[in-house]
C-alpha cells in the first residue's frame, strides 16, 4: 500500500512515503504508546513533491477508514456517544470475508464517551474522492444490515485525514485490536458503479413542480406542515419500513430504511437532505417497494417529498384522492348572490378549526400570539415574550379565512371551479356579523399560569379552555402537584412561596405579607374571578424595591414582569386613563402596573374600572363601541401614595420602609432576586397552587367570613385561604388607606367646619356658600369669622374646580347629592326630602340621626 506518515504531531503537516504490507500495517497499529493523545500519525495515500498533508496533495488512496465514535438508536436514530463493540464490526466483515484490522483509539473507554476505535481495510481506491465515497456507504449499510448500529462520521470520507497510531492514556488502560488477514479486498469498482446508480437525486416531485396541476396550494400547505424528517420518519414506519442505519449527507443527518417486502435485506430506503435544504426519500428496492417504481429524468429513482409518500403510500398514486384527503378545509363556493350563505359557511370554517384559532371577544375578533420584542403602545409597554390578543382587522381576518377554508369561485366560460382568495366583499360581512358569531368560542382573555377551574381541576395545557372561556399561553413550568394537600402541607408551601420576599423591609411585616400573598394568588386565580382590587405598593423613600417585588411576583405566577402603564396627568387625566384601560384590554394582557404614581391614586375611569365585571368604550381609531371583559390583576406603585374617594374600598395596600437614607445602596443575600425567582419558578408556583387546593381540599373553612363589598368572590378565594393560614386579613389593610385618603379627609374638614360655623340648622347652597351673609367672609377678627373663613376654606377644597379661590355653585351642588349620607368624622350631611322647591342640607351627628 502506497500511504504517508508523520514522525510530530497532527499540527506537522510535513509527510514522508510509507509503503507498508497489510501486515506491517496491522503490526504498526497494534503496539499502543502511552501519553497525550497527539502523535504520530498516517494517512491513506502517497503524497505529491511537495510532501504536506492537505487534499490536493494526495495523489491516490489506498485505505479505507471507518472512524468509529458514535452509533444510533434503531428506534428514534438519534446519534449517541460511543460505538457498538468493535467485535460486532468484527464478526460483520469476517463473514463478508473482507481483510481488516481493528484498534482502539485514546478516547476508548473515557469517561461518557464509550467505544471508540478505527477499522482500516485496504483497497485500491485510486484517484476518484467518489470510490471513497462509496466504499464507505458500502461498508456502513453492511454493518447496519446486519444488526450493528454503528453511524458514519465526515472524517470517513476526508481525502487527507490524518489517522494516529495507536496511544493510550496511560499503561494500565486496556487496548483492544482485532484482525482478519485471511479475506479479500474489497472490489472497489463494483462497489463505486452500484453506488453511482444508487445516489439520490435532488429531482422535485413531478406534481409540485406543474403550475397546470391542481391543488399545488394544497401541495405546499401540507408539505409546510409535514416536510420534516421526523415527520416524514415516522409516516414510513407506520407504513412498515424499519429504521436499521443511520449516518450524514450534505452535512445533515440521513437514515436508512429496509423496505417491508424487501427481498435483499440491505436499506435501500434513504431519508435525507438535499443540497438546496429539502428533506427527501429515495429507494433502491426493487418493484415490490412502491417508493422504487417511479424513474426520474436521469433514470434514477425519483426523490419523493412528503407529499409524494402520503400520495404513494396511503392512495396508491391517485394523485386527486390525495389532494382531497390532504386537505380538510371545507369548501365555500361564491357566486353573485351567494354572500348570505358563504358568510355564514366562512364563520363555521372558522369555529372548525382545530385547536381553536380565532375568538369572539365583545363586538371583535381576535386571536392569541406572543410579542416577539418589547412593545410600547398607548402609553403601556409590554415585555418581549407577553401573550396578547390581536384584533384582527381585514387583511388580517382574510388570511386566517384561507387557513380554515378553501374558496371556489366558476372558471369565466365554462363550469370548472378554480381557488380563489377568500372574496374581500364577504371578509367585510364576517367583521360586520357581530351577534351571528354563534359558533365561534368566546375569549374572556390570557392566563399566563395553569387555570385553576372551580371544581379545583387545574387547565395546564396549552390552548383554550371551554370551561373558564379562558386562554392558557402555556409557558409557565408544569406543577408539582401534591395529592390531597393539607393545611400542614399548605403551611409548608406559604413558607417555600414568601421565601423571596423575606428581605424586603415591610413596615407591618404579617399585614403587608398578606398582602403580597394575595397579590400572588390573584394574579393565579384571575382567569376565574370577575372582579378583584388594585394592589397598591408604596415606600416611604424610593428605592425601597416597590417595582423589584411586583417584578418578582409577576415572574412567580407568569414567567414574565407585568406591563408598565405610566399615570396619566394633567386636566384630562381620566380620559388619557380611560384610553389606556381600553386599549390594555383589548390586548387581553393579564397584569399590569401603573408604576411610579404622584398623586392620589383614583378617578372616575378607575372607579368604574374595578366595580365592573365588563369594560364598554370605543375602539381607539374608530367610532365602533365594544364591550370587554376586565380579567386583569392592576398593581400600583408610589413614594408615600395615597389613594382617594371611592378607590380607598376597592384598594388593598402594602408598604416598605427600609428606614436608611439611601435604601439602594442596601446588600442581600440573594443579588439578583429575578434571576432566583426564574430557576425556580416550577417549585414557587407549585407551592402557590398547593396553598390554593389544599384550601379546597379544606372545605374552605373561613368563606363566610368578612367579604369586601363588590369583591365577595375574591374575598372567598383569596383573603380567605390566607386567613386559614394564620396571617392578616388583607382587606384590613385599607383602614390605612382610609387614614391618609385626601378626599376623606377633606370631607372630614368640611363636616366639622359646617358644624362649627352653621349648627345643625337647614341650609341651602346659597346659604352655606354665605353669599347672603352680611358679613361674608371678611367680618371682624372673631371666633364667628374664623369659623365662617374655616368653612370657606372646607368649601374650596371640595368644590373649587379651576384653582381660583372661588367655589362653584354647581360643582357644590353635585358634591352635596354625590356625598350626602357619606360618614366621617361620625357625623354625616342630611339632605331635606320634604322640599320640593329648593333642596336643603344639613350637617347632623350619628347619635342625633339615631335619636
């Protein structure tokens, strides 16, 4: 044999002849040296003048090398480490009577790497890279064939690979070698035109390439969505064809199959990949394998797509019986007059659809996706990766109508029908067909954490649940379950889930946990609660990590932080507020934070906002009113926020005081607390559904306590568990919202003022206003003066709307009717029902209304 070698290491590219006999060969690599695994080193042919090792400079080869490293799994053909045992390599090519030898490589017997050894047969290869290249597949659908899954690797077909002499880590690990010098070489020839004959080709399918054939469109679809090679791999084998090699082919995987009526034996059934990134199936069976009877134009077996298999195989080669079976899409044939009837078939074309893709959701239609970057919309940014719901609009509605239906449409002088794009006209009619949605699935909205139902079974797959009507995104971690928890398992649980929190500096520790606590289980439980209240987070000082503990709750229950709102501010701040809740909801988001806010937390468009199970406004660019749920769990944030008027009863508050002057430049024990919270996130909101079944499983023992007004279902499923649990009630908490409230307290200050100044006797609103007072407001310096500049004061702080000094008698007005019978300062304002011609008012203590 005419080969080369090197006296260094594998970075020595400087060769020298060696003309070895088989016998010399198998001599020199059956002594192992012991050391570092770069030596010395050979390679299958002679090189040219200038003697260094690279592909040009290889003028022959005269050895075949199989590099044995890795095998495959018969079942799944997924590549594995390590080689079958080099005596089933052996025992293969002695019964083929092929001279060879075998050795082990300095990797044998490594820790996780398993067999590894090199089998050297020689053969006249001569100058042609292809003869290599045969004589290797050759090889290999040999060895596979007989039951030895070993895979090819690209060193076995490398022209100038460089080959080691045997070494071994040290001297004590055992080396193997196996020879066979009794055999023939291989015939080379032979081998190198059988395997020309037998190379896939990249031909397309004949029926994918015609423009004339119809249903190409169906051809793609169905390749788009089972052209893969696992895909296609396992429709062979439910057709009987056996996995029994596999190895690599334009730098991809390939697999070889035996064919179910094969007569050879061999795999002569290879999936691979072409050149161009198509996954394609050849066979070289004879004409009992129906893949094989098929010639292409160069008269070799035709390279079958996917399509083509399913064509082939389950429908004999009709090709329009497949192209029917292909396709289940329901078929809507338009005409003039045909609008009615094709409207109401393209709905139930889109109610078919399995799993559902498109929802009713109020007056609109919508579909769930995920937001591929961050977002910042209307004054809201949505982190990369939040489930939302986008409205579909025309073009968008379009392209989900050709998903669910096929639209025929008369070819113009004859009676063939042809495909056509659903018609823009009858696109239009579906929009406009809100209340005939019937078929379609209502969307409430998105669940970022498993729905725990309300018979206590938990929706965690990834879809639409019928039962809440809710929306799983299906990212989070699967839960942990515990069968049948208890209050002792629960107790445990609360432990595990508030661990995270156990640094921040809570100004009521066991209230504010509370409040933390029920934070988290609305942010579970929202898909099945209609209504629940803003969690406020203040600080007495910034950087006390309000936004920190929001974040690492969101990411608990969701995965992901919530979505920012920035207050609104400024004259029209309840109508910016109200734009921005709109269009929150019509994303369908399930968490949000109006972080950082200034003044008092409230307003009419709150106000509404979380005593209404339902949210009505117009959609944001046009005059189209739509009606949508409010499953969202609200969050605020502040420096020392308060919260006023009505929102003070549909608020619950929690506060951090780190009681230091610069509270950011605190350490922790955990640095980077979302960090923790993500790795762990599996077993903290296994722990939150623990504590929330094992509360089912209880019976529900504190239901009928407390319930907070317009909040009765969250108080069942929320603050009572953490009851039962032995921490505070949440709903306590607003006792210090009520205390800092400033509309409290000012119309604390009106009532006593008006006592002070005018008694318990009737008044109307111009005389509370004192205008017929002929003293007024600038009297002498007396205690009746400064009673009556007491209550001008008292007045403008409630009834002065532009700043001015003056109060307005109609704003007065309003205040009066809005406020009468409103408590505080244990006093009230009574209003005359007697009178029908002006309307009188009175300030009157709780234990006079008694009497």
């Amino acid at each position: 044999m005419r080969l080369s070698r090197s006296a260094g290491g594998v970075q020595n590219v400087s060769l020298e002849p060696w003309s070895p006999t088989f016998e010399e060969l198998v001599e020199a690599t059956s002594t192992p040296q012991a050391g570092d695994k770069d030596g010395s080193y050979f390679v299958r042919g002679p090189c040219g003048e200038a003697a260094t090792r690279n592909d040009e400079q290889i003028s022959e080869a005269n050895l075949i090398v199989l590099d044995a490293d890795k095998r495959f799994d018969p079942n799944t053909g997924e590549l594995i480490s390590g080689a079958p045992h080099p005596s089933l390599v052996h025992e293969v090519l002695r019964k083929l009577n092929l001279r060879h030898h075998i050795y082990t490589s300095h990797s044998h017997g490594a820790e996780g790497k398993g067999n590894r050894y090199r089998v050297l047969l020689p053969a006249p290869l001569g100058s042609d890279p292809r003869a290599l290249a045969a004589c290797v597949d050759y090889l290999l659908d040999e060895i596979q064939a007989a039951g030895v899954p070993l895979a090819t690797v690209q060193e076995n077909y490398r022209w100038s690979q460089a080959w080691f002499f045997p070494r071994i880590r040290s001297g004590d690990v055992p080396f193997m070698s196996y020879t066979y010098a009794e055999g023939v070489g291989l015939d080379v020839e032979s081998v190198k035109e059988e395997w020309l004959r037998k190379q896939p080709t990249d031909i397309e399918v004949a029926t994918a390439e015609s423009e004339d054939v119809p249903g190409i469109d169906i051809i793609g679809r169905f390749l788009r969505e089972h052209g893969d090679p696992d895909t296609m791999a396992t429709y062979l084998e439910r057709h009987g064809y056996t996995l029994v090699g596999a190895g690599q082919m334009n730098d991809a995987p390939s697999y070889r199959f035996l064919a179910p009526n094969s007569q050879s034996g061999a795999p002569g059934v290879v999936l691979f990949r072409t050149q161009r990134g198509r996954w394609r199936v050849v066979s070289f069976h004879g004409e009992n394998d129906p893949l094989a009877v098929a010639e292409g134009r160069s008269g070799k077996p035709l390279a079958h797509d996917a399509f083509d298999l399913f064509r082939i195989l389950e429908h004999g080669g009709d090709l329009r019986a497949a192209l029917a079976a292909a396709d289940p899409r329901p078929v809507i044939q338009t005409y003039a007059g045909s609008l009615s009837e094709s409207t109401r078939g393209a709905i139930k074309a889109l109610a078919a659809q399995e799993p559902p893709i498109v929802f009713q959701r109020g007056t609109l239609l919508t579909r769930p996706t995920h937001l591929p970057d961050l977002v910042e919309a209307e004054g809201v940014r949505y982190p990369e990766g939040t489930a939302v719901l986008s409205v579909l609009d025309a073009p968008s509605l379009r392209l989900q109508l050709a998903d669910a239906a096929r639209f025929l449409k008369l070819r113009s002088g004859n009676d063939d029908w042809i495909d056509i794009d659903p018609p823009k006209d009858l696109v239009q009619s579906v929009l406009g067909a809100a209340g005939d949605w019937d078929e379609l699935p209502v969307l409430v909205g998105i669940a970022d954490a498993p729905i725990l139902r309300a018979d206590g079974t938990v929706f965690d797959q990834a879809g639409y649940d019928p039962e809440t009507r809710m929306y799983y995104a299906g990212r989070a971690p699967k839960l942990m379950e515990c069968a049948e928890p208890s209050r002792e398992d629960a107790l445990r649980a609360l432990d595990q889930v508030m661990a995270p929190f156990a640094e921040f500096p809570f100004s009521k520790p066991d209230q504010d946990r509370a409040v933390v606590l029920a934070y988290l289980m609305t942010l579970a439980l929202r898909p099945i609660l209609a209504r629940a209240p803003l969690f406020v987070f203040t600080a007495t000082t910034p950087g006390a990590g309000k936004g920190l503990l929001v974040e690492a709750c969101n990411l608990i229950v969701r995965g992901k932080d919530a979505a920012i709102m920035a207050p609104a501010g400024g004259r029209d701040m309840d109508e910016e507020t109200r734009k921005r809740i709109t269009s929150i909801l019509l994303q369908g988001g399930s968490s949000v934070l109006i972080d950082n806010w200034t003044s008092a937390v409230g307003g009419n468009a709150l106000n509404t906002l979380f005593t209404s199970d339902e949210w009505t406004d117009r959609v944001l660019g046009n005059s189209q009113m739509t009606t949508l749920p409010t499953r969202v769990t609200w969050a605020a944030t502040g420096n020392n926020v308060t919260v006023r008027g009505d929102m003070t009863r549909r608020s619950v508050v929690a506060e951090l005081d780190p009681a230091v002057e610069r509270p950011e430049l605190r350490s922790f024990k955990v640095d980077n607390l979302p960090k923790y919270v993500l790795d762990n996130q599996g077993e903290l909101l296994s722990a939150l559904y623990t504590i929330l079944r094992a509360y089912r499983q209880a019976d529900e023992p504190e239901r009928d306590g407390p319930l907070l007004g317009r909040f009765e279902d969250w108080s069942r499923m929320v603050a009572a568990p953490i009851r039962w649990l032995g921490l505070p009630d949440p709903i306590d908490s607003q006792e210090r919202l009520r205390e800092d409230d400033p509309e409290t307290r000012a119309h604390g200050a009106l009532l006593l003022a008006w006592e002070g100044a005018l008694g318990d006797r009737w008044v109307t609103v111009a005389e509370l206003m004192l205008d017929r007072d002929p003293g007024g407001y600038h009297g002498p310096d007396t205690e009746e003066s400064r009673k009556k500049n007491a209550l001008k004061e008292a007045l403008e702080a409630v009834a002065d709307n532009n700043g001015n000094g003056k109060v307005n008698r109609r704003v007065l007005g309003w205040y009066l009717t809005r406020f009468a019978s409103r408590v505080c300062e244990d006093r009230m304002i009574e209003k005359d029902t007697t009178r029908k011609d002006r309307a009188r008012y009175r300030v009157i203590r709780l234990h006079q209304a008694a009497a």
